[in-house]
C-alpha cells in the first residue's frame, strides 16, 4: 500500500475519534521492530487496523499479526482497511472480547502490543508472558494516561484504568525475566524486553 492511502486511512480514524497510535509512538515501536526478527506480533486493540497495518511492513516473509477487537463497527472498517492496505493475508482479526479469546490462544509471539481497555492491563500482561517467545518485547501504549498514572490524582472517573496501568506497571518493574522502560511518547508507553 502506499503513504497515501495510509493516511487515509488515519485522517478518517482521527476525524472518528477512533484512538488510533500516536506518530511518536509509533516511530518509538518501529525502531524496536527493525531490529527484530519478527515472524509473529499479537495485537489486543486493533480498532481499524490502522497500527496493525503500519506493522505489517516489519514482518518477516510469512510472518503473521493476531489482532483482537469487540467492536463490531470497528471490525467491519479493519476489515476493509486491511484489504485496501492488502495484507489481509497477513492480518488475522479475532472478533471479540479479548478476556475470553486470550486465554484460548496457544500460538508463541515475538511482539505484544497491548492498546485496549486499561482496566484490562494486569490481565492482558499475564495473557502475553504466557505466550511471548524469550527475546520479545512487550509494548503497552496508554500506560500514562493523560498523566494520570503518574500523579496522585485519584478521584478522577477513570480510576479503575489508573489503579490498573499502575498496577501493570508495578508488574513488569518488579518482574526479574523483564527489563522495562516507561516512556513518555504519545500517551505513555512501556516497553519490556523478555531477558
Ligand atoms: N491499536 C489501534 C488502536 C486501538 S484503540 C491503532 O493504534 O490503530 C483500542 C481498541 O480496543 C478499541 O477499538 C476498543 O474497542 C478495543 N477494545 C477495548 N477493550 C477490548 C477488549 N476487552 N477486547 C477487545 N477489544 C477491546
Ligand atoms: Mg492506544
């Protein structure tokens, strides 16, 4: 697919308001996946296949990305977004809730990106040490969240999701077969390389 139809693509997720990767984030993730070897990515968010698209570039031949998604709306653009984009032998959408579906995968990945529900974090963490290959990468976007995470601000509505990102945080810090960075691109993003 070219440039141009990829921004499209994302002119038409922003102007939807469908939160789809950052520019800054995304630069962050590309640089680590050009180092990779990278013949499977799991993917919990894919909203329209904007960021899962943008991947597909650092797969090696054959390689495959796993993309989950509950929002049937969503999953109708993905669809046709990956066709457009053709990768659709390269993208594989799981409909549905990513807590029922997760525990039913038994694949090994070299790359998680974690970008759904932030209440869902802990969970999803555990989900992806289960199948991530040693010498992976765990990314995780949102894990700031507007600040959030980072302040001591805890009356605000979302604090489910806040309690959650610092708890996945607390997870991957104190985990010993991970060595994590918190960065501030986008709206947070933490990257755990498997030891
Ligand atoms: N990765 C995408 C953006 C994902 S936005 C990109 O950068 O292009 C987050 C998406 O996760 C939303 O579309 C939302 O519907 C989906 N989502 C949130 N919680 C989920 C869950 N528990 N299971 C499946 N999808 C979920
Ligand atoms: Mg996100």
């Amino acid at each position: 697919m070219n440039k141009k139809e990829l921004e499209i693509i994302k002119k038409k997720a922003l102007e939807e308001h469908i939160p789809i990767i950052m520019d800054d984030t995304l630069e962050t993730i590309e640089k680590y996946l050009k180092e990779e070897k990278v013949k499977r990515i799991l993917e919990i968010g894919t909203a329209v296949g904007y960021s899962a698209i943008c991947f597909t570039k650092f797969l090696e031949k054959n390689g495959i990305i796993d993309t989950i998604e509950r929002d049937t709306e969503r999953i109708k653009q993905a669809k046709q977004n990956i066709i457009k984009a053709e990768v659709d032998d390269k993208v594989n959408i799981y409909e549905g809730d990513a807590v029922e579906i997760l525990p039913t995968l038994n694949q090994k990945y070299d790359i998680v990106f974690i970008d759904a529900a932030k209440g869902k974090y802990p969970f999803f963490l555990k989900e992806a040490l289960r199948m991530i290959n040693k010498n992976g990468i765990i990314f995780a976007d949102n894990i700031l969240y507007k600040g959030y995470v980072m302040s001591d601000y805890n009356k605000h509505k979302q604090r489910t999701a806040v309690r959650n990102l610092r708890e996945y945080i607390k997870e991957v810090s104190e985990n010993p077969n991970l060595e994590t960075e918190i960065l501030e691109v986008g709206d947070g993003l933490a990257i755990s390389k498997i030891r």
